[in-house]
C-alpha cells in the first residue's frame, strides 16, 4: 500500500527517456530497453573488440554488450552509472546481458568472473565499481563465482583521455596484483570493464593474471567505444 502511494508521488522514471515506468519496468522502460544498441558479439566471432586485442593477450572470446554512441542512450546509461552512483542499473544491465550470454556457446565453459578493480581513491569517490555491479549481476545469472577480490589495483592511474596511446600503454602496465593466483589455476575467467575502448586496461590487468596463474581469459564490457 504505501509503495503504491510513493510509487504515485515518486514514480520510478526510464533512465533514458525520463517516463514513468509501469509495473515490472526496472531503470529502462520497454521501449528503451528494445532500443538499446546491442552488439550481439557474443554470437560473432573476429568482432570488433576480439579484432582490437589480437596479437596483445591471448584470449578465448572477448564481447560487449552495447556499442557505446554520443549522445545516445549508451552514454546516458553510462552517465547515470558514473555521476549518479546508481548501482542497482549496473547489476540490472549485468543480468540481462547474462541472460544474452546464456545463448551462446561462449560462455559455456566459465568458471569464474573478475571485474577491473577501481583505485581505492576512485572507488571512495564513487562510491562503487561499476564494473563489479555489472559482474555481480553477469555471475549471478551465469551461475558462476565472483574472484573479483584476488586482483588489486597497484597505483592511481591519471585521466587517460589526454594520452597518446604509447604514453597509455606506459600509464597501464603492471598497474594490478594479484592475490593467490594458484586459485584460477586451469580456469576460464572473465574479465570484466565498464568501457573497453584501446583496450589497454584489459590487457593490462590479462597480461597479471595470465602471467601469474596461467589460466583461459575471456573479456566482457557493458560498452565498446570503437
Ligand atoms: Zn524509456
């Protein structure tokens, strides 16, 4: 009763479109949620993210969920997670996407998920790591573990956007540790990131891991900046 009444004084709005959501609409309304720009990777193979890491990690599969546009709703979804501290829309976008994995056979092997950690500093500023919320929701419907909590950021990177990509590559390069990598022995782990776009910080956080504990890797983002 009193849900009904707030939900009537405070309706729940579309992060995209700002209209009222109805009774089982979460963060996007139906319409939104038909329009968002999915990349559909996971069923192509030599995508454009598996494209743009060839030859600088091994990997198994590496895929997207949305192709991240300006001005589009990608970005106001991704304005929302980072300014706005909206947790729930992060583990809501990893479910779903989990649920787009479930169809393809690239997932069919996974044993675990890690998201890219966030500095400390960062993390206490945002409040949380929208790459985690996105794991929680994708392992959760996946059915797989979270070994987020192994990896660790070494030191604060400065704001990339500046960089050449050599200097990028400099700023990124054994910026994370890892904790037990005996753990992941002979598994297949998916790394995951809020925005891939060089794709420097995946390689870098891969490149650890690999080294380490000498696993299978397979990328995931919520969104690819071609
Ligand atoms: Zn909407």
């Amino acid at each position: 009763m009193l849900n009904s009444i707030l939900q009537l004084l405070f309706p729940n709005l579309c992060v995209n479109c700002n209209q009222a959501l109805v009774k089982h609409e979460r963060h996007l309304c139906l319409t939104c949620q038909l329009e968002l720009p999915e990349t559909q990777y996971h069923l192509l193979k030599d995508n454009g993210i598996e494209k743009s890491l060839w030859g600088k990690i091994p990997f198994e599969r590496a895929f997207s969920f949305l192709y991240f546009n300006q001005a589009g709703i990608t970005q106001k979804i991704l304005h929302e997670l980072k300014y706005k501290g909206n947790e729930e829309l992060a583990i809501f976008l990893g479910k779903l996407y989990g649920q787009r994995l479930q169809e393809s056979p690239a997932v069919n092997n996974l044993n675990g998920i890690i998201a890219i950690p966030l500095h400390p500093i960062k993390l206490r500023k945002r409040g949380y790591n929208q790459s985690q919320a996105f794991a929680t929701g994708l392992s959760e419907v996946l059915g797989i573990l979270d070994y987020s909590n192994l990896i660790y950021r070494k030191k604060n990177t400065q704001t990339q956007t500046q960089k050449s990509r050599v200097e990028r590559w400099d700023n990124v390069q054994s910026i994370f540790g890892i904790k037990q990598p005996e753990i992941l022995k002979n598994k297949h782990i998916l790394i995951v990131d809020d925005v891939i776009t060089t794709g420097a910080t995946i390689e870098s956080c891969a490149r650890e891991i690999i080294e380490k504990s000498n696993c299978k890797l397979s990328i995931a983002s919520i969104a690819h900046a071609a």
